[in-house]
C-alpha cells in the first residue's frame, strides 16, 4: 500500500488514469455472457470542441455508462463524429481563402480530398477533450458519419426510402443561405432582433372596382417591400366587411403591371394593420401555404432571386429590367431591390406615409413606421435566410411519423421528463416534409442520377441506374444530403447495419439515449423513424431530455453576451471531477442548469475532503476490505455506518433507474460529507479497533464504488493507493444492498449525533467558549435514553465538550436548554457566559432582524412592487426575506434557550 501524499494533483491523476484504461480496453471489457446496455454518443461535428453543453450531456451519459460497468453488464457506449457539411466545408475553404484560392478553383474530387486531408490532420480536437472529461466511449470501435460502413447504410436507406414512396423530389420554399448556396436546416437558422421598419402601400383595384368606403384601392403593409416584384395576390379575411365585396377581383400591382386576385383566406387578421396581406408565395413561408390554399401550384409560384439572393426575372417576365442583376439589399453603398421598390412607390403616389410627432408636438412623417423585426440568419454565414423557391428531395415525414407516435404512446419509447411528451406529440402531428438535400460538396453525394429530360433514377450506384435508364445518358446529381439524414441512422448504422452483424444483433434497440431538448425533432425524432422504419424496432427505449446549461443569472450563453463558459478552463482550474460532480447534482429534471463556479469549486473541497478521509484512515491502519459483503460488526457505530452505506446504494439505484442524477449524486454527496467523514470518523477516533478498521475499510471501498461513476479519477486513484486490488476500479462490482438494516443502531446513533448537533449549536448561539466544557444535566430521560447515555458517554464527552453528565432536575442560575426526544438537557452557564449581557445581545440582534423581515416583507405585499421592479430585483428581496426570517427564528430559539 503506498502512502497518500498530502494533496492530489488532479490533471496528474486523470492523464495518467485515463491513458490506462483505454489502453487496457477497460472501456469495454469482454462480457460475452453478461446482459447487454448501449447508449449512443450524439455525435459531435468533427470541427467542433467542448462547450458546455458537450459537458453536461457527455457526462451524464458517462455516469450512467460507468454505473452500467459497475453493475456488471456488458456495456457499450458508441462514438463518433458528425462530418457537419456546411461547418466542415467552411473550414477548409477559409482555409484556402487564406492563401488567395476558393473551392471553385478546384475539381469537386480535389476539394474533397483536402478536406479528407484537413480531418486526418486537424479534425476530430473535441474527441481529445471528451478524453478529458473522463469519457469512458468505446474509442476502439469509433465511427464516423462519411466512413465506408456508414456511407453504405446512409445510400442503402436513402434508396429503399424511394422505393417505398417515401422520399421524392418536389419544389418547395426552404431556408436558403445566399452566403453557401445551400437550404440549411431550421437548426441552422439563429432568429435576431434586427431594427427595420413596416412599409404600408396602395395597391389600385383594376377595372374601376372600389371598396364600400368608395377607396379605389387596398392598403397592405409589409416588413420585405422587395418582393413586392413576385407578388400574386393580395389575402383578406372572409368574413371582413370591409372587403367581401372585392373577393375574387383583380389588383393591378404597380411596379410589374401584373393582375392578380384578392383571396379569402384566415390568415389575413382583421385587427392587423389595414387587414389586407400582399402575399409572395415563392418568398414566405406563410404565404407559400395562402397560395397553395388559393390554388397554385409550386411550379407557378414566381421566384424573383437567384441563388445570390440578387434580382432575376421571373416567369411571367414581368420584373422591369432596371430591377434586374440588383442586390435584395443595400450593399456596399449601392441601393438594393429594396430601396428601389420605396422609391418608385413614393414617386407614384402610393406610399403612405408613416406620421408621428417629434418633441414639439409637431407632426412629421417617414417612409416606414419602425419595427423591431425578428429576423432569421444563418448561424454559420451570418447573412439573411432567404425563403427560396428550389427543388430539393424530400422525406415523407408525415407517414414515417406515424410509428414513433405509436411507440410513445404504447410505452416501448418513454420520454423522460414524461411532461416533454406533448411537444413530442404537437410537433410529429403537425410535422412538414423533410428537406434532405444540400447544395455543397462535402458530404454524401445523393445517389441520384438525371437522364437528358430531368428524369431522376435513384440507385446504389452508377451503373444500376445506368441499367434502369437503359440507353439514356446520365448526370449524377450534385448535391449532398443533410448531416441529419445520416445521423438518424446511428443507433444502427454504427452497429454494421446492413449487415446483420453480431453486434447489431446484441445491442439494437439501444437501452438509452440521452439528449438537449433542443435537437427533439433535428436528431432525436428522426432517428425514431428511421429505426422503426429500417430495424422494425425503436432505436432505444428510453429517452432522456436535458436542459441548457445557462449563465448564472439564467440568462442563455452566447459569444455577443460574453457569457460563455470554457468548461476546459474549469478542468484545468478544478479537474474534472468537480465539473462532472457540479453537472450532475445540478441535473433536476426538465430544468435548465445555472452554470456557478462556486459550486464547482465546492465540489473540487468535496474531492480534497474525501482524500483527507482516506489519508486519516490509512494513518490508522484501516486498508482495502476483503470481502464484497458487509463485515460483521458489533459496535453500535460500525453497525449504523455499514447500515448507511447500505441505504446510499439503494437511494443510488433507486435515483438512476428513474434517471434522477441530482438525486443520486446527492445522495453519495451527503453520505460522504456527513456521516462517513464528519460523523463516523470523528465517533471513531481513538478507538480504532480490528473491527473498527474492517467497518470502515468496507464502507470507504462501497463510497469510491458508488462515487466513480460521477468522479472517476479521485476515486480510482484512492483505490488503486489504499490496498492490493484484483482489478481496476471502473470494472470493480457494484455494492450489494443487501444488509439488514440494524433499526436499533440507526437510532442510537442518529440520537448521538442530533444531541452533539444541538449542543454545538447552543453553545454556539450563546457565544460559549470554544474551549469551554460544560456540565450537563439530562432531565425526563427515558431508561432507553440512560442506556445510549452509558453507552456513547465518551463520545458524548469528546465531541460534546461534556465535562460532566448527571440526571436531575433544573438548576438555579441562567443555563441553556436543549430537547432531543423525551429529554431536556441542561447547560448550566453561571460563570461561563454574561448571561443578561448575552440576552441583551441576542435581543438586539432579534428586533434588528424582525425590522429587515418586516420591511422587506411590506415591499414585496405591494403589488407595485413586484410588477414593476426587475425580476432579478424581486428574486433577490424574496431571498433577503427568507433570509432575515431564518435568522430572527434561530435568534429567538437561542433566546428562548437561556432559562
């Protein structure tokens, strides 16, 4: 056994632990016989690094994948990156940027190679940092999502998906991203406040139609006056008065001279401004539906930007040509379609104005009324989304929705916390197709290939759909799918499907998987559909949702904010261990956490406290025990702690079946901070006898056991330091809880330690010497009571500063009085303490913290108050409150207790 040094070094111990259990394969020992567990990594994009969020759900899937291990299953936690076309792309080609070249200069097989190159260089960083978080993932069967097994699975899908009638190609507003030239995912769109401004115009009726009010035209209001240029029709609600009678008629748009009707839809809101919408259903996602509720077919629908989001004609060839070639925007001093829309507008009488008041009453007008406008921009590009008219292939969400409803409903999915259930069930009812196809060309390339007249043929390869096309001559189709095409396959996918291997067999369906909120539908849905439609199985039966980790204010992190968290930082300031303890305690279902570095470094004195236990055992002869199960023990204190270990595993397992991880990891917390180290060490001290050490030997083994799966390096580092072991501790067996309780030594011990509490916090309310022991006189004591008093009277008097304990009645002169159960015990104080000037100081100290409790509790029953003053204001009055009532409570029970 070696000696403990005085302090741990923690990023000594966790390279060096680390480095050991991978080499060793101790990630995934063999277990041929043992009953399968599997989770699944979300696979993290091979750009990305670790940011807090990585932190919180990698660790609390480590957790449960190291408790797995414990139990003895054969558990396996699969790993792999995302290649993350658009992020992947745009690293290599700022790359290339930086030494004057752009991707286009270069063949599309060039390009591809150097971000293969780039991957095998510099890809894949935050896999060294879940290294560090102390990751325990199957490193040696390590996937990727463009890997030739997958690439097969990814291809084989996508063509059994169109020969099930489930995945077409059709024309469809997407979000399309001007800056890549691609539709991107809803995931990929971040939604800012951006400063513009609403525009109200006159659009003239034709043929000398007016309104009831005599008005030869209708006023409609917009935040784009730029797509005014596609515009094909005008909406109003069917039931307002003010425009039945023009339903069906025609508009003459002014700019373009183009007819179109005015529609009754439900969309147009009365209340909203004129009521009137001008609706461009090849530029509004709103509008798409109204026009396709007014009978026009996507292929009509008229599209006036081209993939540069710059202006061209459009079908009907009505787009003046001075629009033509013109930015949406202003750009670089230059007006864009926009401003020149205003302009012309303003110059033929139809705009109207927007009229405000300036600081002398006086009234002035402007082009727009403004707005504050939330605006969709590419997380990536940092430009405007723009809803844009394209093809693209499509996934028949609809339908493949329909069997991960079911499996929810019927229990072989559950949704964990159960309240996001309805989300669940609100977005797959109400689910749109599902946009796959991306314009880059990093990725997997869409095996679809066109014949001269656009016809697609959708096959494995090149030369089956040659065979399908017959004598035809044929064009691959240059897009690539959607990152999350391929990632729904990963419960499978990364098992060897389609081959059905033995592994596939043995751990599909996953038992778990554990995800943010926020990728429910991206990642989380569809990898329902895709299992249930390719395995006939779910993909896991348990599905675990957590919060957003937050700034401490509860504010969400961002760069702009300043509010980001580096969680390698708080490795290397407090080690792993404390950051993985933080999250777990901090993970109370469906809560966001508040990221709080206190509470790290609290965490971090929790590690010191448990290596200062093992230090002060290891000085008293206490070493590894030999035996899995509890040793035999008669002293009342060895039987309650052998007890209490016992009661922390059954709170443990309790709290990771229900996947409560606060809870169990405050429940290990609690054991070992207060009745292993602070209680049972100190009630041992002195007399550590053979069955003393065994006791303690065996229950400090059961707390790093338990402990591991949240603090994996403190705890396998005391394991291997105190005693000979037969194997590592991440392989170790889980405690049994299998001990009888002993009722009766739980209860003179929990008696012992509520006596010493309440003693300590007498003497310390009363300002009683530290040094000071006391005399004590125990009154109405029960027989049961005499007995435990005979039996702990050492203890009693150590941790008790008892000089002396006696039974009897009350004394004369002041004394302190404290209950516990049937009897009183009486700290006699004459000649301690000044008793009045004791009273007197907690008297003052008690009115003092009454008139705070009182005032603060005035402002917050004033309804002014609360609704006006800032949230953070009334949380922290609320605080104060509850803090100044605690304090005048316990200052009027110290008062009480001078008889």
């Amino acid at each position: 056994m070696t000696e403990l040094p005085k302090t741990f070094d923690p990023a000594e111990i966790e390279s060096r632990w680390y480095a050991h259990w991978e080499s060793k394969g101790l990630f995934r020992p063999e277990r041929p016989g043992a009953e399968p567990f599997t989770i699944v990594n979300p696979p993290p994009n091979v750009t990305g690094s670790l940011h807090i969020g990585h932190a919180l759900d990698n660790t609390l899937q480590d957790i449960v994948i190291r408790y797995e291990r414990l139990r003895g299953k054969d558990a396996l936690w699969v790993v792999g990156t995302d290649h993350a076309g658009i992020a992947t792309q745009m690293v290599v080609e700022r790359q290339l940027n930086a030494v004057g070249q752009k991707r286009t200069d270069f063949s599309r097989d060039d390009f591809v190679a150097k971000v293969w190159k780039w991957k095998a260089e510099s890809g894949g960083a935050i896999t060294r940092q879940l290294r560090r978080l102390g990751c325990s993932m199957d490193w040696a069967n390590e996937r990727f999502t463009m890997d030739e097994g997958f690439s097969k699975a990814v291809l084989k899908v996508f063509v059994e998906l169109h020969k099930r009638g489930l995945l077409y190609r059709d024309k469809r507003l997407v979000n399309w991203d001007p800056h890549f030239r691609s539709a991107i995912s809803d995931l990929e769109v971040e939604t800012k406040e951006v400063k513009g401004g609403f525009w109200h115009f006159r659009y003239p009726l034709a043929d000398g139609v007016k309104l009831a009010n005599g008005a030869d035209h209708i006023v409609v209001a917009t935040t784009r006056p730029e797509t005014m240029l596609a515009d094909m029709a005008v909406a109003v609600h069917p039931e307002d008065p003010r425009y039945k009678d023009v339903i069906g008629k025609d508009i003459l748009q002014p700019i373009t001279g183009r007819r179109f009707k005015v529609v009754a839809d439900d969309y147009a809101d009365p209340e909203l401004g004129s009521g009137a919408v001008k609706i461009t259903p090849g530029h509004d996602f709103n509008d798409f539906e109204v026009g396709k509720r007014a009978g026009f077919k996507a292929a009509d629908m008229l599209n006036m930007f081209d993939a540069d989001a710059n202006v061209i004609q459009s079908a009907d060839g009505l787009i003046p040509d001075r629009f033509l070639g013109l930015h949406r925007f202003r750009r670089d001093g230059v007006d864009g379609a926009r401003e020149l829309v205003v302009a012309e507008m303003k110059a033929l009488g139809l705009l109207v104005p927007y009229v405000t008041k300036n600081k002398e009453g006086e009234e002035i007008e402007a082009d727009a009324e403004p707005r504050t406008i939330q605006t969709p921009f590419g997380d990536r590009s940092g430009v405007v989304i723009e809803p844009w008219l394209t093809d693209q292939w499509y996934v028949d969400a609809e339908k493949l929705s329909i069997a991960p409803m079911q499996a929810v409903r019927d229990g072989r999915i559950e949704i964990v916390p159960k309240t996001w259930e309805k989300t669940f069930f609100n977005w797959m009812e109400n689910i749109q197709p599902w946009c796959v196809s991306r314009q880059l060309w990093w990725g997997h390339q869409i095996p679809a290939w066109y014949d001269e007249d656009g016809n697609p043929y959708v096959a494995e390869s090149e030369e089956e759909a040659q065979a399908l096309a017959g004598n035809k001559k044929l064009t691959r189709d240059p897009d690539v799918l959607d990152t999350w095409f391929s990632s729904a396959l990963w419960p499978f996918g990364t098992l060897g499907w389609p081959e059905q291997t033995e592994t596939l067999k043995r751990h599909y369906p996953n038992d778990l998987l554990i995800s943010g909120f926020d990728i429910l539908f991206f990642w989380d849905a569809r990898m329902a559909m895709q299992g249930l439609e390719f395995m006939g199985d779910v993909p896991w039966r348990k599905l675990y949702l957590h919060g957003l980790v937050r700034a401490a204010d509860g504010q969400k992190m961002s760069k702009s904010k300043g509010n980001v968290v580096d969680p390698l930082g708080l490795i290397d300031k407090f080690g792993a261990d404390a950051l993985r303890f933080f999250m777990s305690a901090m993970e109370s279902q469906g809560r966001d956490v508040k990221m709080d570095e206190k509470r790290v470094e609290g965490y971090r004195n929790f590690a010191t406290k448990l290596w200062n236990a093992a230090r002060f055992l290891q000085s008293n002869g206490v070493t590894a025990s030999t035996t899995h199960e509890a040793p035999h023990a008669e002293a009342p204190v060895n039987r309650w702690i052998i007890a209490e270990t016992v009661a922390t595993v059954q709170a443990i397992d309790t709290a990771m079946a229900e996947l409560r991880f606060d809870a169990a990891a405050n429940a290990i917390y609690h054991f070992v901070w207060d009745q292993f180290c602070d209680w049972y060490i100190e009630l041992t001290k002195g007399s550590m006898d053979e069955e003393t050490r065994a006791a303690a030997g065996w229950a400090f083994d059961q707390i790093l056991v338990m402990l591991h799966p949240f603090m994996p390096f403190i705890t396998e580092e005391l394991w291997n330091l105190t005693g000979e072991r037969e194997s590592a501790l991440i392989v170790a067996r889980w405690p049994q809880a299998l001990y009888a309780v002993d009722a009766q030594a739980q209860a003179e011990i929990d008696w012992l330690i509520r006596l010493i509490s309440a003693m300590r916090t007498a003497r310390t309310e009363l300002n009683v010497p530290p040094g000071a022991k006391l005399r004590v006189i125990a009154r109405d004591a029960s027989e049961e009571t005499r007995r435990r008093i005979d039996r702990q009277g050492a203890a009693l008097a150590r941790l008790g500063r008892v000089e002396s304990l006696s039974f009897g009645a009350a004394v004369e002169g002041g004394a302190a009085q404290v209950v516990v159960d049937e009897a009183t015990f009486i700290l006699p104080l004459e000649g301690v303490i000044d008793i009045g000037a004791e009273q007197a100081r907690l008297a003052k100290a008690l009115a003092s913290a009454e008139k705070e409790r009182d005032s603060l509790s005035g402002r917050l029953s004033n309804p002014s108050f609360v609704e006006r003053a800032k949230p953070e204001a009334v949380a922290k009055a609320r605080e104060d409150h509850a803090e100044k009532a605690a304090e005048a409570e316990r200052l009027r029970a110290a008062l009480d207790r001078l008889a």
